[in-house]
C-alpha cells in the first residue's frame, strides 16, 4: 500500500494568486454590497475610458475582456491585447490571441490523476533540491470530483448501490489512496469522493459560484500595504469535456487537456483566440409534454448544421425567459455535442432564483447580482440584444418529443419516427432487412428477443439528472405505470445513475424513488455509469443470444454520447432521450414500438395502454418539483461534501508533504520529467543529427498519437503489464492508466490505425530503426536510440495533432525522446502542449512537404539557428541528410508563439518553469 513520508502537518492557509493588473483603463473601482465592499474591474469605467462599445459585446466576451483588465501585465496580457477586444466590434471575430487566466479548474477522477501525479513529482524534486515541498501547491482552487469510476454491475435491486460501490473501492483501490493522499497534502485542492456526485452537477449544485472572489494585498495609503477582497466573474477550465454545464449558470468554462488544466492550476495562462460568438436567439415556449431533453437534442441539430467548432455560442432573446435556469444548464452540458466551446448564458432573474434555491449564502447572491447590474452583464427583458458574428434561431414551440440516434447525438428523430427510423437503420446500415422478425431464445427464460428490443434503458448523466423536472417526470411515469400494473420487460437493463445525492432526496420526498424502484430503476450509483460507457455487463444468457444471433439491440439513455462501442460492446444502436422516455422505453421493451400510436403494455384487466395515458402534465411536473425540491435538501447534502463514506474514510492516509511511490503499482508510478533538473535551467542543446521516429500524414489525432482504448496483450504497453503480473483480462484501458508513464509512454504512437510510412502498409505504431533497419514498435526503436544518446523528431501532415485535446500526446512525445515535430500545419491545442512539454513545434513553409522532400525516414535531421536562442515565430533551418550524405537545407518557421513560451521552451517544460519560479519565490 502506498503512504506518505512525513508527518502529520497542519495545512496552511490556501495562497492566492497575486494581484498584477497594470489597469491601462483606470476602471478599477469599489462596489459596496450590503456591509462590504470590494474592489472589482468596471467594464462601464473602461468603456469611457477608451474601449469603445464593448457595453454591447456578447456577455461571455465580456467575462474574457474583464479577465484581461485584471491581469494587465504588460506582458501575457497587453494594453494591446484588451482593446482587440473592443475592436473585435467591428470585424466580429478577431485573429488576437489572448491569454485567459480561469477563476479555478474542475477535474474528474480518469484525468485528475496524471494532474496530481505531476504536482507529487513537483514536490520530489523540490524536495531534492533542498527546498521545502510545501512551495508546490496549486495557485488557483482546483476541485477534483471522483465519478468517472462506477459501474453498473448491480442493478435492479435494493442493495445495488451498496454492491457497486464496493466493487468500484475494490477496482480502483490504487488510484483512490493517490488520490486520498493528494487531498490531504495540497492546499488549494479539494477532492469530492467516490459515490457523491458527478463533477459537473456538483459544480452546478455546490462549487460555482458566478461571482468569484479573492482577498488580494494591494498599496494603501503612506506605504502602507492592505488586503481587499476582489470581485469578479467565477470562471473555469475543466478535465472533462461536459464542463461547458455551468455555462447555464453563466460561469464561462469548457474542457481542456490535462497539460493546460495543469499549467491553470500552477497560474499560468491559457492562450485562446478572440473567438467568434455566435448568438442563438430563443423565442416562445416549450409545447406541454415537451422536455427540455427533447430541446436540447433539437438544438444540438441545429448547431451541428450550421457549423460552430472553436466557436462560442451565446443564447438570448425572449423565450429565455420561459427557460429553468436547470434547462438552460442541459442546453449548456451538450455543448461538445453541437461542437461550440461552450454554450452561455447570461445572469439574469433566473440565475438568482437557482442560485437562492440551491442554497448558495444570501451574501453571495446578493453580489452576485450587485456586480452583475454595476457590470452591465445582468440581462432583463428590455435588454439591448449583443452584436455576435452571426446567429441563428429557434421558435420553442416548435420542439417535438425527440430521440437521437441509433450512433450520433446530433441526429434527431421525432419520437413518432423512431420506430421507422430504426427498421431503415436494420436495413441500411446494419444489411439485416430480411431479418426484421428474427427472435433468439434466451437460455434459462420464457422470452426470446430480437432487433430492437431495448437492453439497457439507463437514467444517467449529469446532462439529465441536474434537471429535477426531468427526473420528477420519470418518477410520475413510473407512478402512473405502476398504477395500471404495467411492468418493465424481462430483457431490459435499467438503471437510476444521479449525479447528486439531492436528487435521491426529492425523488424520496415526492415519493417517486419507491414507484421507480417498483420498475427496477433502483439507485445504482452516483457517478457516469452508462454516459461514459460504464453501463456493466449484461446478464450473461442476454448477451449470449444477442451474440449468438447477431442481434442489433439498442439501449435508450438520457446521456449525450452514443457513438458506436461506447454504452456497450453488445449494444449496437443506442438512442439518447429524455428521463421519462427512458422509463417509457423500458415498459415498450422495444424501439420498435411507435409509442405515439401503438400501446406501451396492457393494464392489470388486459386494456391498452398509451404512452399518453402515463405521461405527466407540465402542471404535475412542476407541483412535484414545487413541493420537493428544497434549498435545505442542498444545504444539507453539500455540507459534508468531502467527508466520504466509511471506505474513503478508511483509506490509510499518514499526512506527509510527499508521496511514497508504489513501485509495485501499475496504476500510479512516480513520472520521470524532473530527473537531474537544475535549480537554473541550463541552455537547451541543439538537436543535431537527429533520427526521425515517424513519417505520418495529415489529420493524425491525439488519438493516434496516445490512444485512451484497449491495451493490446502483445504490444510493448502489454508487455509491461504482463511482466508486472497484469492478466489481459485486467488490462483496463490506457484512459484508466493515464497515472502510469510506463503504460503511457509504451502506449505513444501505438494506435492501432496510425499508419507510418517508413513502414508503407503497415497499420500500428511500427517504425524503422536506423542504421539498422529493422521494424520494430515505435517505443522499443525510441529506446535504442535512447541508448545511443541519439535524439529524435517527428514529421507529420496538416492538421497534425487534431481530435480531443490529450495530455499524454504530448507527454509521450516528450517522454520517447522527441525534440521537436515538424508539420505541415497544427491543431492549435497540441502546438501548445507540445511547447508546454518542452518540445519543439516546427511548421513547414506553404507547398513544402515531408513528401515533397522525398524523406523515407532513413535521414537525419539538424535544426539550425536556435544558437542564440529562440525568439517567438523565428525563421530556422533544417538540414536533412540522406544515408548517402547528402544534405539539403530546408526553411521552416517556429511555432512557439509567445513570449511565456518561449520560458516554457527554455525551461524544459511549463511544469520545468513553474517549478523553479516557485522554488524561487
Ligand atoms: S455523466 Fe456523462 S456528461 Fe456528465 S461528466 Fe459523466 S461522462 Fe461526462
């Protein structure tokens, strides 16, 4: 078991980050809310001091652009740098980048470990350097909530979710003592524990706040020195991609890579585009019957045509006022869905009714809305409508009751289509027209199934479960169903997965827990479950007969992502739908079944009946939630928010500055990046005569580079496992090993897609090594060449580096040995990971090519010009040599971009340069 070196200590109180704002504008001001006061950056003030019309920005703008007025530097943030912001007016999108600096950062379980893993390493080498490991602490307040972990391996039961927890303790045991361990030892990170909640409904619920604040020391008067407490806009970046979710409550936030929540954490900025706004304007009100589940996924539809990647999308116009701010928050969580780095929506009257209804302080919502009207950042009705690059828009009446799927949440279909729908997909898709009636036996029962039929009908996410009409609607369509004696079918799965254990409390006091329990949807966890893929396996005769038959059965869940594979590997179509959908599917048994016409079941007498004669009126809804939901149920269930039951509690914590590395974990190894650090960084080398690990094409994703899927058993990541006594059936994923950069490293460039061509035909991560010229895995030729002292680089397309934002594409880059990766063109979030790992990002000249080069990976490549140091966007030569000796010069342009970079470049490493600043201080 691992454990703490040190002593018990008390903690100190958490450091802030410090006050740095040159404040061009002189808009720094005082607002007075009841008794206190404090300081905060008047957007009206810098208005008439120079920043022209940027009253009538998009409110989510108007955070950034406050964020910026705060931490003028001169450097990082540029008197320049804001008033881009204003002229952003004119041409409604900008080509500025900027430096954005988030109130806190959000982190699940998967990617918080390799996070905390990186600080513990921080305090080692603090440690070896003679200084005190209690310099290394997070700078800004970072919440780890654990929820990526539960499995439905119970279900349908009363002890369910006492099973499951177990089992989760038990599979995860090694990552949760790291993480036990981290809680305890850092200032400024506070982790919530298994079987609480899911990360962005706690923060919805709980931790945001929407007006943030810091006690920050500035000049009083005869060189005095005072502390003020600092207002500003709660804001955030998140591990996890669904952090858009409280955007709703008009906190601006999204998902990032593990290296910029890192770099967030330690203080430092992150480099974003003025991005473009793009304004969707609601009008009228959602039809009775209609959910916002059934909303959202019509939006999603929307966005996905008209287009809105790296953009914001701001919402406004009158139906927001027919909106629950917990509706707005579903519309904001799916977000990564409709492709928009996030989906906001301004303060306004609502936002102060949740924000009293959760039972956040009456001081804060006080501020909340004090800050909000001083700002001009409060939306009321009569409004001035903001100018966005372009907008779209959506009369609510016109919202149908909608599915999506069976593979995609950005294609819809009207409930009254699904049935049709999914004899078009048998057909089509899946070439089983001939089959439609086909039924299996399922051994040991009296039922067979067949297509369609619905195996697991899961209320799950956090997308749903923070919206107690939704959940309130499930549990009334269960009441009503138990009433006519109507029964689930024998082959579903279902399952209540919360992601706050507020909602078990209401649906208690509304009596509904007991009328979905009567159906099987008993609690089986509060955490992701099915939304993540975690939905168990199904019982072994079903999973057998749809195996054996090749049965295309669905699931129907009230998450947001069905893409192929990921709900269930027995599971091929998979349809998302509102919570009351999910219950009604499971009574139906079958998406075949057109429940606005054909019957779900039949009463106790044999009758019919309808989905319409179980479906609530909005007026039910809305007296359950009335009656049922209470802001003491919110106070009382976050007060002990990070207590954890007996098993968090239990787990053995000796309280020390720094971690007792496992050697023998496989989950959590101590990472190698501070080895030999100097407390001055030394001048980089300069990379002569490097070999060339890969040749790749275009659009190679972080994926490829470190895939987060199944381990292969005779892969080199396999291989490490096995000699560490790992059963292939235990493998787990790479996602789940993301705390070990031995798995991670072996696991760098071993997609089992990614083609290299020094290996043309070859489908792996497979590379040749010179001068030898033998195939081999990428990670073996890397460590021959290690042992050779040889340093290495990588050439790829356009777009290199393209998908979700991955740390571990960059850390096992940096990790195998590679100096610098040479492209066609980059995905603007791994150029800057590589930099923030001390990598060279080099981009070729327009029409020049690895290709047009003629390489084939037997040459050695000499990057000239850094001799006198880099300079951001700087000139630099290559000179590639073939085996026959000759050479040719080739230019290219250096993508460290900005200054800070060019102190992470020179410092081996955002964390290299974090580190000895804070050794430093
Ligand atoms: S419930 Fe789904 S959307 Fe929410 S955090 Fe978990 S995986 Fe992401």
């Amino acid at each position: 078991m691992a454990t703490a070196k040190k002593t018990a200590r008390k903690k100190p109180a958490p450091k802030q980050l410090p006050a740095t704002s040159l404040d061009s504008f002189k808009c720094r001001r005082t607002l007075k809310v009841g008794t206190k006061s404090y300081d905060y950056f008047s957007l009206k003030i810098a208005e008439k001091n120079g920043l022209d019309g940027i009253s009538r920005l998009p409110y989510s703008l108007k955070v950034l652009l406050e964020n910026l007025l705060r931490y003028e530097d001169g450097r990082s943030v540029t008197k320049a740098d804001i008033e881009a912001m204003a002229k952003w007016l004119t041409r409604r999108k900008s080509s500025k980048e900027i430096a954005f600096r988030p109130a806190r950062v959000l982190m699940q379980d998967f990617t918080g470990v390799p996070g905390v893993v990186d600080l513990a390493a921080m305090r080692d080498a603090v440690e070896k350097v003679g200084a005190n490991p209690d310099k290394i602490n997070p700078l800004a307040p970072v919440d780890l909530v654990i929820d990526h972990s539960v499995m439905v391996d119970n279900f349908g039961t009363r002890d369910a979710f006492k099973k499951n927890v177990e089992i989760e303790y038990e599979r995860n045991g090694e990552r949760y003592e790291f993480l036990r361990w981290g809680s305890t030892a850092f200032n400024n990170l506070r982790v919530v524990p298994p079987g609480t909640g899911i990360c962005h409904q706690v923060n919805l619920e709980y931790l945001a706040q929407t007006v943030w604040t810091r006690k920050e020391k500035v000049a009083g008067p005869r060189n005095t020195v005072k502390t003020v407490e600092v207002a500003y806009p709660d804001s955030l970046v998140g591990t996890d991609s669904h952090t858009t979710m409280v955007n709703g409550l008009s906190v601006l936030g999204w998902g990032v890579g593990g290296i910029e929540a890192e770099a967030a954490m330690l203080g430092q900025p992150i480099s974003m585009l003025i991005p473009e706004v793009i304004g969707f304007k609601l009008t009228g009100k959602l039809p009775e019957g209609i959910t916002a589940t059934d909303l959202v996924l019509t939006v999603t539809q929307k966005l996905r045509e008209k287009g809105v990647v790296g953009k914001f999308v701001e919402f406004y116009g009158p139906g927001l006022d027919h909106l629950s701010l917990e509706d707005q928050a579903t519309l904001s969580n799916m977000a990564p869905e409709y492709g928009a780095t996030c989906g906001f929506f301004p303060i306004d009257a609502e936002t102060i009714r949740y924000l009293k209804a959760t039972g956040r302080k009456k001081a804060r919502v006080d501020l909340v809305e004090a800050y909000a009207k001083k700002q001009g950042m409060f939306r009321t009705a009569r409004s001035e409508d903001p100018i966005f690059t372009s907008t779209l828009e959506l009369d609510l009446g016109d919202v149908v009751p909608s599915l999506a799927g069976p593979k995609r949440p950005q294609d819809r279909v009207p409930l009254t289509d699904v049935a049709d729908s999914f004899a078009g997909t048998l057909v089509n898709e899946f070439k089983k027209g001939d089959e439609g009636f086909k039924r299996e036996k399922v051994s040991g029962e009296k039922f067979t199934i067949g297509h369609g039929d619905v195996v697991i009908a899961a209320i799950t996410s956090c997308t749903n479960t923070s919206n107690p009409s939704v959940l309130m609607a499930a549990g009334l369509v269960a009441q009503k169903a138990n009433k006519l004696g109507l029964k689930t079918k024998p082959w579903v799965k279902p399952s209540l997965a919360p992601g706050s254990q507020v909602v078990t409390e209401y649906l208690k006091a509304a009596g509904l827990q007991k009328e979905l329990d009567k159906l099987g949807f008993n609690l089986v966890g509060y955490g992701c479950t099915t939304c993540i893929g975690n939905s168990g396996p199904l019982p072994a005769p079903i999973s057998k007969a749809v195996n054996d038959a090749d049965l295309v059965v669905a699931s129907v869940l009230s998450g947001n992502r069905n893409f192929e594979g990921r709900v269930s590997p027995d599971v091929r179509a998979n349809y998302l739908a509102s919570p009351p959908l999910v219950v009604a599917y499971a009574l139906a048994g079958s998406v075949n079944v057109n429940l606005t016409e054909e019957p779900i079941g039949q009463d106790k007498k044999g009758n019919d009946v309808y989905l319409k004669d179980i479906w609530p009126t909005s007026l039910e809804i809305a007296e359950a939630v009335r009656k049922s939901v209470t802001a003491k149920m919110f106070r009382e269930r976050y007060s002990d928010v990070f207590k954890g039951d007996t098993h968090w509690r239990k787990i053995k914590v000796t309280g020390g500055k720094t971690y007792e590395w496992n050697k023998k974990s496989t989950y959590v190894q101590h990472p190698p990046y501070f080895e030999g650090m100097t407390a001055e960084p030394q001048p980089r080398d300069a990379v002569t005569d490097a070999g060339i690990l890969g040749l790749f094409g275009d659009s190679i994703t972080t994926d490829h580079i470190s895939p987060a899927g199944s381990i292969k058993a005779d892969s080199p990541a396999g291989e490490y496992l096995k000699k560490h006594k790992v059963k292939p059936a235990e493998f787990n994923s790479y996602g789940s090993r993301r705390g070990n950069h031995e798995v991670m490293m072996r696991g760098t460039f071993a997609n089992i897609r990614i083609k290299n061509q020094m290996v043309p035909g070859v489908e792996g991560g497979v590379t040749v090594h010179y001068p030898s010229g033998d195939a081999m895995p990428i990670y073996d030729a890397a460590m021959k060449y290690k042992e050779q002292g040889k340093s290495l680089v990588v050439f790829g397309g356009k777009e290199y580096g393209t998908g979700s934002s991955r740390d571990w594409a960059a850390k096992g880059t940096k990790l195998l040995g590679v100096e610098a990766v040479i492209v066609e063109s980059f995905e603007r979030i791994h150029r800057s990971n590589l930099v923030g790992m001390g990598v060279l990002p080099l981009q070729f000249e327009e029409g020049t090519s690895w290709k047009s080069l003629g390489l084939t990976g037997s040459e050695t490549v000499t990057i000239k010009g850094t001799e006198k140091g880099i300079k951001p966007r700087m000139k630099l030569k290559l000179e590639i040599t073939n085996e026959k000796g000759k050479t040719q010069t080739v230019p290219v342009l250096c993508r460290i971009d900005t200054a800070d970079e060019v102190d992470y470049y020179n410092n081996g490493g955002i964390l290299h340069f974090v580190l000895r600043n804070l050794i430093s201080a």
